[in-house]
C-alpha cells in the first residue's frame, strides 16, 4: 500500500512501536494507538500484535515481508482490528510524520553535530520556556525512529519545535530533513562519533548538512574549518537563500564572540550580525561555553532580545544531567532518583523505568509541579493523571501548590503537599516498604532531601553500573550471533559483581533467552525479584531440589551420582503427591559434558549409559546440552577448543539420537562469540563481554565499560620528604608530598596488592598511585600533581583506568576485580 494511502489522521492517534509502551503521555487511549510493527535484527514487532489487540489497540502498519501465512490467519482472528499493509513499518511512519510536520506553519529548531546535540536542545527550550509553548524530542530521541516519535506530537497549540537529528551511516539524514523541516539549524560540532559509517569526515558533515536544505537561518562555530567548507560548497549551492550566523572566538566571523572568566563563572559577549548582548553563564569549561553560545544566538534569532531578560536566563543554566538513577533504598525499597528536565515526556520515560522494575514492589511516585512543558495547567494536570493511572502508580505523593490545585483529578491513592519540607516532615515516608519509589521533581523543590531520606547511608564508595553500556554490550554480541541462535547471560556472582536484581531486570526488558546462577540461592533471590525469564543452575545440592522445583529452576547436571539423586528426589515426589494430582511434569535439566576442561561433567564415554538412563526417565526432560571451552580467550588454544567442539558435536549427537528429540546445544563464551563465531550453534553463553571486559582482545573497541569504582578523598596531608605513611612504614616519601585518604580498602574489593603504587586512581583528571599498603578500609594516594580538595571524587577503575590493565598490574583476570568487588559498596544504576 502507498503511504497517500494510509488514512491514519496524524492529530487524531499516536504512534506506538514498543509493545511495551502501550499507553504513553497523551491524551488518547489504548484506541487511538496506532502500533508500527517493526523488525529489527532481535525483535519483530509483529510477534506482540495479538498481546496488543487484547488489549484494545485496533490499528495496526505490518509489512508484507512479515507476514507469513500463519500470521495472516492470526490477523484474520481479530475482527475489528484496522491493517495496514506496506513495505516498510519504520518508512511509513516516518512519512506520515513528515506529513505531520507539514501542517504547522512555526518556527522549528533542527540541531544536529557530534556532540552537545542534547545539552543545546535543554538548554534553549529552559531558556525560551517562558516565550513559546515548545515541543521537544524526549532525551535524545535524535534517531530514525527517535525523530518521528519526536515530532509526532506536534500539535496547534505549540508555537516552536525543537528537535535533534543524529545519523550514523550516509543517506540518513534526508529522511530525518523532511520530518524536522527546520527552519532554524545549528551544527553544534564535528569529531570521531560514527566515523566508521563514512568514507571520510567531509562526507559526514555533507550528509549531516542535508538537514539544512530548507533552512532559513544556520548557526555554527566558524573554528571548524571543516564545516564552514562544506557549508560553502555544498550547502550554499542547493540552499542560496540561507542566512549564515557563523561565529568565532579566536578568527573573524559573522558574530565575535568573547568568553571572559568573571566571578566563578564567565561572561559570554556577542557582537555582531545587528546583535550586541553580554550574559553570564554559572560555567568555566569549553564545551559548555561552546553550547551556551549557539544556545544564546539561536534565542536571538528567534527575537527575544531583551538583554535583562535573557541575562536573568542564562544566569539560571545548570548542567543537564540525563541520568537516571537506581539505588537501594532503606526498608527493603528500591529508589529511582530522575534528575533529568522536568516534562511530560521525561516522566513518562520515568514511569516505563519504574515498570521494568520487579513487579512484586509496590509502585510508589513522588512527583513535583512540572514547570517545563510549555502546556496550560488545565490539560497538563489532567495528563499527568492519565499517565500516572496507566502506568500502574499504587501511590502517588503530590508536591507543589499546583499539584494541589489539580489533586482532584488524580485517581490513584494520594497525598498531596505545599512544599518539600512539608513531605519530609509527614510520617508517611516511615510507613513505605517493600516499593519501587521514583522521585522526579523541578529543582526548586529540592528532591535530594527526600531521595537522603529513602536511601541507605554509605560510606560513599559506590560502584556505579551503566545499564545503557549493558545495553550496548548486549546489542553488540547478539549482532555476532544473529537473531538465530539465543542468549545465556551468566548472572552468577552477583552479576559479575554488578548486581544481579538490577542486571536481570535489564536483561528481561531486552527479552534474551535465558539466565544462569551457580548456585539455587541465586536463582531463587532472581524469582523473588520478579524474574521470570527460564534460569539454568550450574551447581545444585542436593538440599536445594525442593527450592529449584518450587522456584522453576533448571538444574545443570553433570554426574551419575546426581542424577540419580534427582531422579530419587522426584520418585519421592511423585509418591508422596499421587492422590492430589498429577506427577509432575517432566522436569527441565541441561547436560554439561566435559570435553576438556576436566572441571564438572560426563566423559564422552559415560553417554552411552547416560542416553539409556535419560530415555528410561522421560520425568526429566533435556532442554539443553553443553560444554565449556577452555582457552576461547587465546588464539594459541583454537587447535585445542576445534578439538573439544568435534567431542561436543559427537557428544551430543548421541545423546540425541538417545533421547529421540533434540535439545539445544550450546558451547561459546564471550570470547568464544569473538573468536569462534562458527560454533555458536543453538545458543551461546554470555558472561564478562556483558559487563563491559572483551577478553578476547580482537574487538575491545566494540565493548563499552560498565562498571566504575568511585569513592571519595576522606582527608588530606601535607607531608616532608623522609616521613612514612600507612602501616609497617611501607609507604616512604623521597619528596615532599601531599598525601590523601580514601575511603576505601581491601575489605571493598580494592586489592592489598594494589598498594605501594602498583595500583593507580583517577582524581581530577589526573593518575595518582597509591603510597603505602592498602588497609581494610582506607588507601592512601599521592594527590602532589593534583589540585584536589577534601571530598573530592577519585575513580579506583572504570573509564579512565581500564580494569584489563588494573588486572594485569597484580597478575590477575578482569574477571576477579569485577567480582571480588564487596557487597558492601554500593551500587547504583544508571541510563542516560
Ligand atoms: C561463567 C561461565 C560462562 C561465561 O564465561 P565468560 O568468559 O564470562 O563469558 C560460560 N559458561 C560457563 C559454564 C560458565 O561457568
């Protein structure tokens, strides 16, 4: 079908494309849902189409390619539902909001670079709050399907737009052109991001530049010589018209630019192009001086000038923090501490994060007035209402004279307060246990109060998890793998030391296939948190059948002996229960044969007997079969892991032919998923790759950090040369030195043999070793290169200090300083 064809009225509906996203911060219903069926190389949207339909979305864009006849005879099973067919899910709806964006005759603000996309876009939609009722992508939403979903909700009530384009590979950009049509550009800079997509940097910037086409105006720093260029080569010749505002601090250009430090902060002049205007900016750094100046030119060009005014403004910036935070709370609560900008899109992404969380914790909202979301109260209150309803909010606590105003229109348990202080001196925040709380609130209203209040108090070592560096890894070999062969990701140890709950809710959100635990225990903390993906147990006692059969765990086995433990245990079973019901069913065991590892696992000389015991006993039921390579990490031991793939193949192959049925077979680790991804058979096994450490080292560009070890200078010395520090004497000072404490020793994870300055952290931009021993709770660094503070933060390993070459230092793994990191420090989780 021809997209002229789809008479989906743009206003009337909204698009949804996440089955899991069902009800969004709108005014519509499940109704006037429209669900784009999108396949990606992991999902198929079209697999959730039914699941939707009950409940009650009724229109539906599928793709022929996508339909096979069992899908079309279920289609054909929902009555009233509306089905439009076409090529391309994610083209049709990028056209009908092309379409969309056509019917508003407003200024749009397109902002595309490679980096500061989003602070730019914050910032100017604070600054021009008061002036325009202004939509925004959510976060940054910059992508091919972000951008439709952005502009989708444009409706006559707004008086500007302002949206992000971001592109990774040539030719994405015209699509992203005609549903921003921007009116007014800014190109905030170029660098490396993506340049692997391009054959060179010139046609990055040409591709990005097709954003501008149609632009009347174009804002950018002439100090990048490779976009003024191209601007004049390219841009110039298909758009003659536009108007260049380019500027400079340290060249001549349309507009000069002046940034002077002024009492802690810097004073921002602009002249030039019929301006003249100075303001203060709270910032020192380069990067946000360079965002503050494109945000202070666009705000002129889009005619508020008066210079009180926008003095006033940009006196009020503060950095944009797009974190979102999850942290253990006191009384068994979990916290999610949103500083992110304070709108309805914002909240709604919030309350999603809130239900990925474990569905046995009562959903708990403390939510301020919103004051960025350019809509009148009368149609923002309801709103949020709306949304706080569907998204399942069990109690809602209100604060700020307009959520009082409006608290009648909130049907969910609530209570409302004037201020902050009013909240925190209640007693209901003693009675809230056992809760997923977030806490989302415009700064005036001072959140971090109530967050101190719900949170455990610690000695400020954390270890800070990024989910969206999860994510990525996770993208990143289940492309090596390709939508054929499943996932395992290994949550033993705590997760890798990461933090099981909290890995394992991020890992069912992403639908992989399976999980495993080394131990029941394990397994049964992942059900009482809500997990209910299938979860393979590598080393069961026996004292702990009656949990795994309780908890629907799936037991590894990988002897005679246990074996005939289990099946002993389910006679028992079976006995015990044959007048109540039925036995139970065949239970699920994965069979890890040992084809070289000589760790836990049958021979390859034990199957015959083994395939004759499984097939006597059908009450248990293979689901899977499997190995363990042994050197998948080191190109000298393929020889070795083609040997035990050849064992493995034979191996399970009889059993199989034992069994009369096949069971899934499975052998890579990470490593083996980059080294060997020939044998990644029915499924493969992921573990450290996840957590951010490529132990293969053939692409360690290709894996993010995770995890990021941080703690705090607890005091600091001034010390003469000669003196010692630390225990034994160890630590001795050949200069003069200044010497600082940290709060955190072996007992946390930071290894005894890191001390002496083997060892070395990360403190304001700058590596100090450590002098001394390590203590129990405590390290001493030499801080003499820095200009550190008392309280100032120290990074024992993430991003700046690789936990490969930390591991190397002491002639260990990655794998032992991310899991012997110790449960004490606490974790806290985040996504941008
Ligand atoms: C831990 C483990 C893995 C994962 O190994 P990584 O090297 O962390 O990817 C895979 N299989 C088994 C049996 C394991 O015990």
């Amino acid at each position: 079908m021809a997209i002229q064809e789809l008479e989906i009225n743009t206003a009337g509906v909204y698009p949804l494309t996440d089955s899991r996203q069902v009800l969004s911060a709108t005014k519509y219903g499940p109704a006037e849902a429209v669900f784009f069926a999108i396949r990606g190389e992991h999902h198929d949207g079209h697999r959730f189409i039914t699941e939707l339909y009950q409940k009650n979305v009724r229109q539906f864009v599928v793709e022929t390619a996508a339909l096979t006849p069992e899908r079309r005879h279920e289609l054909a099973q929902l009555p009233d539902a509306r089905i439009w067919e076409v090529g391309s899910s994610l083209q049709a709806l990028q056209e009908l909001a092309a379409r969309h964006r056509s019917r508003f005759n407003i200024p749009v603000v397109g902002i595309t670079g490679s980096n500061g996309k989003t602070i730019v876009k914050e910032w100017l939609a604070q600054v021009l709050a008061p002036d325009f009722r202004i939509q925004k992508s959510p976060k940054s939403y910059n992508s091919q399907l972000g951008v439709p979903l952005s502009v989708w909700p444009l409706n006559d009530q707004h008086t500007l737009g302002i949206f992000e384009a971001g592109i990774s590979k040539p030719a994405e950009m015209q699509a992203l052109q005609s549903i921003i049509q921007p009116t007014i550009g800014i190109f905030t800079t170029i660098g490396s991001a993506h340049d692997e997509g391009f054959r060179s940097r010139k046609q990055k910037v040409a591709e990005k530049l097709r954003l501008f086409r149609q632009a009347e105006t174009l804002i950018y720093r002439k100090s990048y010589a490779e976009i003024d260029e191209e601007i004049h080569l390219l841009l110039k010749a298909v758009n003659p018209s536009i108007r260049l505002l380019s500027w400079a601090v340290d060249q001549p250009a349309d507009v000069a630019v002046s940034w002077t430090a002024q009492n802690g902060g810097t004073r921002i002049g602009l002249e030039g192009a019929g301006y003249d205007v100075q303001v203060q900016v709270p910032f020192s750094d380069a990067a946000s001086l360079e965002n503050a100046t494109h945000v202070l030119l666009a705000t002129l060009v889009l005619g508020v000038t008066d210079e009180t005014v926008l003095r006033e403004r940009f006196a009020r910036l503060r950095p944009v923090s797009m974190r979102l935070e999850l942290k253990e709370g006191t009384h068994r609560n979990l916290l999610i501490d949103d500083t992110y900008n304070n709108d309805l899109a914002g909240l709604s992404i919030a309350l999603d994060f809130l239900n990925q969380q474990d569905s046995s914790r009562r959903k708990v909202l403390v939510l301020s007035d919103l004051l960025e979301t350019g809509m009148k109260p009368d149609e923002l209150y309801p709103a949020i209402a709306r949304l706080v309803a569907e998204k399942g909010v069990e109690l809602l606590m209100g604060i700020g004279p307009e959520m009082r105003r409006y608290q009648s229109v909130f049907t969910v348990p609530a209570h409302f307060y004037a201020t902050t202080d009013e909240l925190l001196q209640s007693d209901l925040l003693n009675e809230i246990t056992d809760s997923v709380i977030l806490v989302k609130g415009a700064r005036r209203f001072s959140f971090e109060s109530v967050v101190a209040r719900f949170v455990q108090k610690s000695h400020r070592t954390v270890l800070e998890i990024n989910l969206d560096a999860l994510t990525h890894n996770l993208n990143f070999y289940r492309n090596k793998v390709g939508p054929q062969t499943k996932i395992m990701v290994m949550v033993k140890a705590f997760a890798y030391g990461s933090g099981s709950a909290e890995v394992a809710g991020l890992l069912q959100h992403h639908r992989v296939d399976y999980l495993a635990v080394a131990y029941a225990d394990e397994g049964v903390a992942l059900r009482e948190n809500g997990i209910q993906l299938p979860i393979m147990v590598m080393n069961p006692a026996p004292e702990s059948f009656r949990q795994l059969v309780d908890y629907q765990l799936e037991p590894e086995v990988y002897s005679f002996r246990m074996l005939d433990e289990w099946l002993q245990f389910l006679r028992n079973e079976r006995q015990l229960k044959t007048d109540e019901q039925p036995g139970p069913a065949a239970l699920p065991i994965h069979i890890k044969l040992d084809t070289g590892m000589h760790r836990l696992g049958f021979l390859l000389h034990d199957l015959l007997a083994l395939g004759q015991l499984l097939k006597a006993n059908p009450v248990l039921r293979v689901a899977s079969v499997f190995s363990h390579l042994v050197g998948s990490d080191e190109a000298e031991h393929t020889p070795f892991s083609q040997e035990q793939y050849r064992e493995f193949m034979e191996g399970s192959s009889q059993l199989e032919s034992w069994l009369g049925y096949r069971p899934l077979r499975h052998l890579l680790n990470s490593a083996g998923i980059v080294r060997l991804p020939e044998y990644k058979l029915d499924m493969v096994r992921l573990g450290i790759g996840l957590y951010g450490v490529e132990v293969s080292k053939l692409e360690p560009q290709q894996v993010q950090p995770v995890g990021t070890l941080k703690t705090v200078i607890s005091q600091i010395k001034d010390l003469k040369a000669g003196e010692t520090v630390g225990y034994s004497r160890r630590g001795v000072l050949s200069r003069d030195a200044r010497i600082a404490t940290l709060a955190i020793g072996y007992a946390d994870g930071y290894d005894r043999r890191l001390g002496n300055g083997v060892g070395q952290v990360w403190v304001n931009g700058v590596l100090c070793p450590t002098v001394g021993s390590i203590c129990m709770d405590m390290t001493m660094i030499d801080i003499t290169e820095t200009s550190a503070q008392e309280g100032d933060e120290v990074i024992l390993f993430g991003p700046p200090v690789s936990i490969t070459e930390l591991a190397a230092r002491i002639g260990t793994i990655p794998y032992e300083i991310l899991t012997g990191v110790s449960e004490r420090v606490k974790r806290v989780f985040y996504k941008e």
